[in-house]
C-alpha cells in the first residue's frame, strides 16, 4: 500500500486484517487520518526502538550475524512536483524567473514558445544551490534510474550478508554522493550491532552467543563507494573492504602513502575469489531488500513530506521485511503470495510426477505384451553337419 487512504481501506476491506488487528465486523476501522496523526505524535526515537526490536527477535534466531555487511543506496521520488520549485534567494517561481530573463533579453511580453527556448539555452538549469521545493524542503532534484529528474529522497541499506536482514537504513539529501552517506550508516550500523551484542550478553550470558564476535570486519559496497578517503577510513576502523575500483588514469600517489596501501589492498582483496562472491552476492542481497521495500512495498514514490516523516514509515516498513525472514525460515515463504503459490507448486508437481509414471508404465506395458521373436537362424540345404 503506497499512502494512508489505500492502508486504511485495506484494514477496512480484508477480514483477515480485522481478525489481526482485532476489530470487530460491526466495529470501524481507524481513518487515514488517525494513521497520520499517530505516526505525526510519536517520534523518531520510538520508531528507532521498534526497529532494533525487531533486529533483536531476529537475532534470537540466528538470522544475524553483523560480521559482513554490504552496503547500496536507492532514491525514492518525493511528493512534490519540478513544475512548483521556488528560487532560494529571492522566492520566485520557475516560470516567473524564466519571465525576468526574457525582460533582460529585450522580450517584454514573452510567451510560452520564448520561455522554453531561453530554458533550452541555459546551463546547469536546476541546481539545488538555487532552487528548492517549498512544500518539502528537504527534497532535492536527482536523477532516478530510469534517467528522468524529479525531486527525490535518497534511502542506504546496510544489509547482513550472510542472511540479507537490514541492520540499517538511513534517509539523506538526493544530492549527496555515496561516498558521504556511507559515513552516517555504517555509523548507525555500528550502533544498532553494539546495541545487539550488550542485548544478547545481558539476555543469555551462558549460551553461545549469535552474533559475530566480529562485528563490521568486512564492508562490500559498488565502485560508486571508492574512493581514497572512505577506504582509508575502513581500514583504520579496522575493517576489510570489498569495493571495486573505477576505471582511472594512472594515479599520483605523492604524499599519500597511506591511501595508497588502502586502495592496493583493497584492489587485492576485491580481485580474489572470496571478494568476487561477496560481490555478486551483494547485488542479490541489497537489490532484494530493495525491491521488497520500495518496489513489491509501494515505497518508491512516497506521499510524505519531510526526511523525520518518511524515515518514520520507513523504519517500519523495512522492520516488516525483516520479519519475512522468519517467516521464510518457518514457513519457506517470506510473502503471502509465495506462500498461497506453494501447494500451487506441490499439486503441479504431483500431476506431473504421475502422469510421468503412466507414460512410463504404458510403455514398459506396451513392450512386455508383444514380446520380440527370437530370430530363425537359416540352416545349410546340405544338413546340420555343415560348416559353411
């Protein structure tokens, strides 16, 4: 569901959601209204803890380990429009900025037609130094994957490698790059697996302990991660990197001895075998979260406005697929959909075992009813003493 009105008519509609949540057939559901009231009262702290509990239930099932982590950025397209960005110095609208640069030209009166031609011979017409969305603030213009430009949210999952659970997610500026929004995650990582780890020592002292001993020791991320500064900093938390480097030119490493040990023993681990499974199996990991989350979750275009407001919802959106890794361990299915499609298999599977038994039966019947003749050896006319 992608806003309040569809998961408020959804509680309404299904029964099955009814029995959860408790509420009577004779009885209403809450409003979209009340779902937006109650996230606006309570705040980002609560959703935090709610998130670490829900980390912390998963770990009690040993589906964390926190001892490889592998990190990737999505944007999320935010809710508003380009057509109603303001200028931040002086407030103007789009259209009336495009108006005093056609006044500037000699054009008093200009019209549609002389607006999009001066917009076409700018440069660098949208800068998020200059312009700003008034109805959200903290929306900056990105450009999403499939190459248009709309006001976005940037959201970075730090996910568990061994079982693809979400130790962190984070929201920032669309305009930051990967190698600033990295520093902010693995920092709320860090936090949520020391978190974890006093958690499980005070819960079961005696027993042997689910999380790694190591927490944060590897940290695999894409090339748009790479650079001297952010491999220098995971080597010296300590840590091991795996991110493969872009194509440059020949670098100078004059008085950086250090970055230059980093990035070559970054390089030599990224080149092994054990660097290039972590990576394959870090584009299967994140990309699931991510189509779990934002596509398959209706996530990809929210319809809140604020980084505290929609961090909110996102903390207990991605808490909820976590918990699909329960359900996946428990059930083999970690949606309702798969699950409903499993017996679907098991019948098709069971049909196509025994039609495949009768085809063979049919033959094997087929074969021992008409037996095959022995063959007449001819005999020599001049008797069985022959040699011939």
């Amino acid at each position: 569901m992608d806003s309040e009105r569809g998961i408020a008519w959804r509680a309404a509609d299904s029964l099955g959601l009814r029995e959860f949540l408790r509420v009577g057939l004779d009885e209403e559901t809450p409003d979209h209204s009340t779902i937006s009231r109650t996230r606006r009262l309570i705040d980002v702290e609560t959703h935090r803890k709610v998130f670490l509990w829900v980390l912390g239930v998963i770990a009690d099932r040993g589906l964390l380990k926190g001892k490889t982590v592998g990190v990737d950025a999505t944007t999320l397209e935010a809710n508003a429009a380009m057509r109603s960005i303001v200028r931040r110095d002086n407030g103007a609208s789009y259209d009336g900025f495009l108006t005093g640069l056609a006044r500037q030209s000699g054009i008093e009166t200009p019209t549609r037609e002389d607006l999009a031609r001066i917009d076409r011979k700018r440069k660098k017409k949208t800068s998020n130094q200059e312009w700003m969305s008034p109805s959200d603030p903290d929306a900056r213009i990105a450009k999403m994957k499939d190459g248009t430009t709309h006001l976005a949210h940037k959201a970075e999952h730090a996910v568990d490698m061994e079982s693809g659970a979400v130790i962190a997610v984070t929201l920032q500026p669309a305009d930051q790059g990967d190698t600033t929004t990295i520093q902010e995650t693995l920092a709320e990582t860090a936090q949520n697996l020391a978190h974890l780890i006093e958690r499980e020592a005070e819960k079961a002292p005696d027993q042997e302990p689910q999380l790694s001993g190591e927490p944060l020791a590897e940290i695999v991320c894409d090339k748009g991660y790479h650079s001297n500064d952010t491999v220098l900093k995971v080597q010296r938390a300590p840590a091991r990197s795996y991110i493969p480097e872009p194509k440059r030119p020949r670098r100078n490493w004059a008085g950086k001895a250090d970055e230059q040990k980093a990035v070559y023993a970054n390089r030599r681990r990224v080149q092994g075998n054990y660097g290039k499974r972590l990576l394959k199996k870090r584009g299967e990991l994140i990309e699931r979260s991510f189509a779990h989350c934002y596509e398959t979750g209706a996530m990809r275009r929210v319809y809140l406005r604020g980084h505290e407001t929609v961090l909110k919802r996102q903390l207990i959106h991605v808490g909820a697929f976590n918990l699909s890794l329960i359900f996946r361990q428990t059930l083999g299915a970690g949606t309702p959909r798969e699950l409903r499609n499993r017996p679907s298999r098991l019948i098709f599977v069971i049909l196509w075992s025994s039609s495949a038994l009768q085809v063979n039966s049919a033959a094997f019947t087929s074969t021992s009813r008409f037996p095959e003749r022995p063959t007449k050896i001819p005999q020599c006319h001049r008797g069985p003493t022959c040699h011939r």
